[in-house]
C-alpha cells in the first residue's frame, strides 16, 4: 500500500507531467537532429558519387573528342592533312567542345604544326607558334611510347599559359598505320572547376579533385589550385587510395580542421574527388539540442514543485475530513456530519464537493435497502432474457448457415452485424473481418473484385431494395456470376436494418451458355453436312437426268463423307458427355509411341493431309507406354488436324518424345498461326474457340481439345499447351510408361 501524502502525490504528478513531454520532446528534437545529420551524411556520399561520375565523363568525353579526332586525321588523305586542313578540323572541334582552351597538332618529331586558336591569327593569347617542340613533354613521349591516348597530371607548361592544365593526347598515324605525330587536347581547368561548382553539396560543404599523385585540380583555396599543391599526404587521400571510396572524420593538413570528408577513387583515370565538411558544425546543433532540453527540464521540474506544493496544501485538510467520513460510511456507520466537511480556506469547488458527498451518502443510505431488493428481482430478468436472447440467436444463425447463398445483415449504423459463412466462403473473405466492415466497405470490396472495379456497385446501398447481377473474379481464372437481392430488416413498423442476400449464379449461367453454344453449333455444323446430302441425294432422284457413273460415284462419295462428318460429331459430343460424367473407358495396353503418331497420321483425311509434312524423330530406346492406343490415336488425330487448319503456310509438323519419370512426353510442334497468351488457359474448356470466325471457316466444335484433355487425364497423364502468337505452337502429352512385360509381341499393333 502506497502511504504518501496528498501533497506529495500531487507533487510527483505535476512533476512527472512535466518532465514527460520536456523528455519526449528532447528525446524526438535529438533524434530528428541524429537523423538529419545522417540525410546530410547520405547527401554528401551522393554527392561525391555524383561528382565522380561528373567528372569521369567530362574528362572521357573530352578525351574521346581527341582520339576521334586523331582518327578522323589519320584517315584523311594526303591533300587534307596540310596546315590549313588540320586547321579545320580543330577549329572546330574547339568551337564545338568550349573545355579546350587550346588544341595543336604535331608532326612525328613533336613540332607543332597546327593548333587552334592560331597564336598568328591573333585569337589566341597563350597558344604557342607553329615549329614549337613539345616533344620533350612527358605525356607526348608516353603517346609516342605506347600508341595510346593518354591523360597528363596537372602541370605548368607554355601550353597553358600561366594557368595549370591537364592535357589529353592521342597518336596520328599515316597510311601506312606508321606514327606521325600527336594531338593534343589542353583542357581548361576553368571548366573543370565551374563543372565541379554547379552541384549543391549540402550547407558548409565544399568539393575537391585531385589528380594522379594527389595534384590538385580542383579546391575552394585558388592557391593550392595554381601551384598544383601535393595534397597526397593528406589522410583522405590516403584513405581514397586503400578503399575507393567511403566517409569518414580526417583531420585537414590544408586548414588544421577536424572534417567529416566522403571520397571517391577514379579508377579509370587514377583522380580522387571528396566532399568535406566540418566535423564540429556538425555536432554544434547535436550538443546545442542537448544543452537546450537540460535547462527546460530543470526549471520545469522546480516550477511544478512549487506549484503542486502550494495545491496540495490547499486541498488537503478538505481531502482529509472526507476520507474520514467516508470510512465511517463504509463501516456503515450513517450520521449526518456535525460540522462543515470542507476547511475555510478550501477553493469553490471542494466546498461544494463536500456539500454534495454529505446529500450523496444521505441518498445512498436511503437507496442502499432498495437497491438491495431491485437485484434479486432484476438477476433473475436478466438471466431470463440473455437465455431467450441466446436461443434466437442461435436459431437465427442456425437458418442463416443453412442456406446456400451468401447473406449478410446491415443494422440501421450501416455496420455489418451477422454474416453466414457462404458469404464468406463466395467472396474469399476472412469471417471475423466481415463484422468489423461497414456497408460502403462491404460493397467497395466487392466492387474491387469485379473485372472492372464498379463505382455505382458501391452505391447501390443508398436505394431502397438493390437487386442486379454481376461477375465476381475470385482469382485469376476464378470467375463467378452473382445474383444480388436485398430485403428490409423490420418488426413492427420498426426498421431494425437491412439484408443482402448473394447467390452463386455460375453453374446455371454455364448450363444457359453452353446450351446456347450446342444450338449454335448444331445448327451450323450440322446443317452444312445435311444440306451438301440433300442436294447429292436431290441430284441422284432426278428420273430423266441421265448421270454416269463416275459423277454418280463422286456424288455417294461426298454424301459418305458428309455422313461420316455428322457421325464424328456425334462421337465427339458422346465423348465429352461420358468424359462430363466420368464414364469414359479405356483399354490400356503396351505400345509403341512410333505406331501412335504413325496410326494417327494414316487415319488423317488424304484431303488434309495431302500438303502438310510430318518429322518424326523418335529414338529407338524410347519405353513403351501404357495406353489405349485407338483413344491415343484420337489425340494425335485432333493435334494434327489443329496443325494443318490453322496453318497459314504449308503445314510442318515435328514429333518428338523424351522418357520423364514414371511418364514419356511427347511433343508436338508445327510452324501455325499460334495462340494468344490470353487464349492459352481455356482453350481445353468445352465449347472454347480461340477465333470463332476461324471455327466457321475452317470446321470445328471447340470440343477436340476439351476430349483430348478428357482422355489423357482418364489414363492418368496430362497434356499442356506452349504458343507465341504467329510463331507456332508446341503440345506436349504425357502418357505413363509400362513397366510390365516389353516384348514386341506384347505390343499392340
């Protein structure tokens, strides 16, 4: 048991309630600050990062300015490489390229031949005279060394007048590929530096570049610029040569600073880049925020002392004369106080708390007795109605898991309060979520689940009794019809909500739309073979016509090939039937894939299979598969047909096998018009026609797929179906491998 005081208590509270948010602020102002000295860290690596790549492709774009110029010189012949032809062509270079401040072309020997600006045209007020010897320059030797182009250090020369340059340099060759001399690229670090100086690298940070040997080529000091100091002893220098690149805190040689510096290596050119900054501006706001949260915590923390003293002194002999009444009440010991509850000193509000405790104890002691009686009497009610209340509710639920439609419960809030579990189970829904949704939500997500999101679906719930139909996709390829009606929730006049009742609409919606497909088809694919008899039999009955033979015979033969038709058709739909009711038989046997593919082929019509080719390449050792060879033949016979109708080229056909497991696949490939991806998933449903244009023009029933599927699945193996539109298609059945007896004469011929 706590046994402080009043005065302590409250005390400790103002002080608590005090320092709290003082510390939470403290503690968020100190992490905001932690967090923006990281952005800035991450700024400034990026910033170095970007400074790299800037600077990697000035230099090579500048430096690939003079190979290509180099090459196009080499290449020219003889009548343009005078002085005034090279001219030219770096003239306009440099007009082109503003970074040069000077390009020369040398002879073989190192003198200087061409250059632009001309010093003699008086454009130029460093460039050095033609006949000037630069062979003796470092970087003109390693060109004429390596035959490669190359990139100096920084360095003084008559080049670039009084100012420190960077020249780029590339070998010329004749025509017989024998060296004849350089050009040269004097880069103007002016440039450099506005190209370095237009990137934003945070506040109090400044970039530098540094050449092979740590030269400066860049630095916001002009001085270490023009003597092209050596800054390599410098520690992130130091650092950028063993790790690439990275941040960390160096002491600065240049200015005696502690920095916080992030580098990068150039590999390509051997140049460093950092960006600097200083460590100490950096921890200033950091130790500034600390300082600032200290200060208001102590004089919040004297302030709410002081202030929770002098209330607490106030209240407390008021408090005190309460608590001591109120034990005598809870010893129930009722007597009407002698003498005022609150002290005279005590605020408005505790004298008449204390006015109202002394009438409020008076009213409980008068109700107290009848509080008493009214429990017994209201337990008992109670108890009765919760039982009534249970078992409505469970026979409510009871109806509502009975039947087999989704129905939902709307109370007059718009709250979904009951959900059987069809609703939950139609619409893939969590149950327990359900009841936490509000109408709006309950209809927006359905919406969403429908193959174009429907904005007057979710406001449907604003009219008096909403019915339509829909389509609800489930998942991909998991596509439901849905029935939606609605009824009123009410007793007595009373409307206590609403309802929605959901029914599954998809199997009478598939039943209407495949009967309508059967018309159809029956209509047309019968009709055509029935009127072609009608016409040969009509012809035949004329008395007095006078036919031959030959014509007669052509005429029974088209009527035999039309009935034939009419037959195939009758099978194909006793197929699927049986194969819908799961009473497709099968006679398995060992057999040969070769005597499948081959039987199929030779039961093709000659009419279709006159012009088509087929490529069996099938190997010896292939297993003998276990199967019903006639209803193998079947598949083949529709695979084959498939390949040669929709075929916009002379139909190849290349059959293939590979043993796979317990299963041989075998592949059937052509070179037709191919599937649309989207077809790809439903072209072995009943009734499924890619182009139902095509089915009219070419024949068929969008059965034969649906059958072959029928069969394969029946023998136990699957058939899968790879196509690209306008590159062919690939079938690929897999049938199971016997592992009986493999004689041939176990084989089934």
């Amino acid at each position: 048991m706590n046994h402080r005081s009043l005065r302590t208590h409250l005390t400790l509270a103002f002080a608590v309630m005090a320092i709290v948010p003082v510390l939470i602020l403290g503690t968020i102002q100190v992490q905001q600050i932690n967090k923006l000295t990281q952005e800035y860290n991450k700024t400034q690596e990026h910033a170095t990062k970007r400074l790299a790549d800037a600077v990697e492709t000035y230099v090579y774009y500048y430096r690939n300015a003079v190979d290509t110029l180099a090459t196009t010189i080499s290449a020219s012949g003889p009548g343009f490489r005078d002085r005034a032809g090279l001219t030219r062509k770096i003239q306009s270079v440099k007009n082109n390229l503003p970074g040069f401040s000077q390009l020369y072309v040398t002879d073989e020997n190192g003198a200087i031949k061409a250059l632009s600006p001309d010093a003699e045209s008086g454009n130029a007020q460093h460039a050095l005279p033609v006949g000037t010897d630069l062979s003796s320059r470092e970087y003109w030797k390693k060109v004429k060394l390596t035959l490669q182009p190359t990139i100096s250090v920084p360095m003084h020369g008559a080049e670039g007048g009084s100012a420190p340059f960077v020249a780029i340099a590339a070998p010329l060759y004749s025509e017989s590929r024998a060296f004849e001399g350089v050009v040269i690229g004097i880069l103007d670090m002016g440039q450099i530096a506005r190209l370095v100086t237009q990137y934003d690298y945070g506040p109090g940070a400044y970039p530098a570049v540094l050449g092979p040997e740590g030269r400066v080529i860049y630095h916001p000091r002009s001085e270490l610029v023009q003597s092209i100091a050596d800054l390599s002893g410098e520690p992130a220098v130091q650092a950028a040569a063993s790790l690439k690149e990275g941040m960390d805190k160096f002491v600065s040689g240049a200015n005696g600073q502690k920095e916080l510096v992030s580098f990068k290596t150039i590999d390509s050119l051997g140049w460093t880049v950092w960006v600097g900054r200083s460590y100490a501006a950096v921890q200033e706001a950091f130790f500034a925020s600390l300082k600032s949260t200290f200060l208001l915590l102590l004089l919040t923390l004297g302030l709410t002392v002081l202030l929770g003293s002098y209330l607490a002194k106030r209240l407390n002999r008021t408090i005190h004369a309460l608590v001591r009444y109120t034990q005598s009440l809870a010893a129930d010991r009722y007597t009407v106080p002698s003498e005022p509850l609150s002290s005279p000193g005590a605020p408005y509000e505790m004298h008449y708390l204390a006015s109202q405790f002394a009438q409020m104890a008076e009213q409980i002691h008068d109700n107290r007795q009848a509080l008493l009686e009214l429990n017994s009497e209201l337990e008992q009610r109670v108890e009765e109605r919760t039982l009534s209340l249970q078992q409505q509710h469970a026979t409510l639920a009871a109806i509502l898991e009975s039947y087999s439609d989704g129905i939902v419960l709307i109370d007059v809030n718009q709250q979904v309060v009951l959900a059987n579990r069809r609703m939950a189970e139609l619409f893939r829904f969590d149950g327990k979520e359900l009841l936490s949704l509000t109408e709006e939500e309950l209809l927006s997500r359905i919406a969403r689940k429908m193959p174009q999101p429907d904005e007057d679906f979710v406001r449907i719930g604003r009219k008096p009794n909403p019915t339509g139909k829909f389509t609800l996709v489930r998942s991909p390829g998991d596509e439901r019809v849905v029935q939606l009606a609605s009824f009123q929730v009410s007793d007595g006049g009373k409307e206590f909500g609403r309802g929605y009742v959901f029914r599954d609409m998809t199997k009478e919606h598939e039943i209407d739309s495949l009967k309508n497909d059967l018309i159809s088809l029956a209509s047309h694919e019968f009709k055509t073979p029935i009127t072609s008899i009608k016409g040969s039999v009509e012809t035949l009955l004329r008395k007095h016509a006078g036919w031959d033979e030959e014509f007669k015979q052509e005429l029974l033969e088209g009527i035999h090939e039309d009935i034939g038709r009419i037959q195939e058709l009758i099978d194909e739909w006793l197929d699927i039937s049986k194969i819908e009711a799961g009473a497709l038989s099968i006679h398995p046997a060992p057999v040969r894939v070769r005597s499948v593919v081959e039987g199929a082929w030779q039961r093709l019509p000659h009419s279709l299979s006159a012009d088509a080719q087929l490529h069996i390449d099938l190997y010896e050792e292939l297993p003998f598969l276990y199967a019903d060879k006639r209803r193998m033949e079947q598949i083949f016979i529709n695979l084959f047909t498939n390949s040669i109708r929709y075929n916009e080229s002379k139909p190849h056909i290349r059959v293939t096998a590979e043993p796979n497991g317990l299963n041989v696949r075998i592949f059937v490939k052509d070179n037709g018009i191919g599937i649309p991806e989207a077809h790809l998933p439903h072209i072995f449903d009943r009734f499924y026609r890619v182009d139902v244009s095509s089915s009219r023009r070419t024949g068929g029933t969008g059965l034969g797929l649906a059958i072959c599927k029928g069969i394969i699945d029946a023998h136990g193996g699957s058939i899968e179906v790879h196509s690209t539109e306008g590159a062919g298609t690939t079938m690929i059945v897999s049938v199971p491998i016997y592992y009986g007896q493999t004689e041939d004469d176990n084989e089934e011929a």
